[in-house]
C-alpha cells in the first residue's frame, strides 16, 4: 500500500490519480491540470488505509 498512498503531514490519505501514464496531446489542457493535482481519500476507505500504513507497534 506505501507504493499507491501517501500520508501527509496533516494526516490525510492522498494517491496519484489515473490515466496519467502518456497520450497527453488529445486531452485538454484543464483536463491535464486536473489530472495534476494529487487525488485526496476520505471516508472509511482513509481510514483503513491509515490503520494499514501505520508503523507496527504504535
């Protein structure tokens, strides 16, 4: 899970958003800037991938 999410120092969940792999030259460009910007999680699905990524012992 480390590899897919990253918690920040505030303690949210946040992951790179798909289909940003190549192909950029049909997209439009507010579609692109869209894509830059870092997907946060929220809910239970944050929750559990918090329980997951916490160091062991704590």
């Amino acid at each position: 899970m480390s590899k897919r999410f990253k918690i920040t120092a505030t303690g949210k969940a946040i992951h790179r958003k798909a289909n940003r792999g190549h192909k950029f030259g049909h997209r439009r460009g507010e579609r692109k800037s869209q894509l830059r910007i870092d997907g946060c999680i929220t809910g239970k699905q944050a929750k559990h991938i918090l329980e997951c990524l916490r160091p062991a012992g704590r």
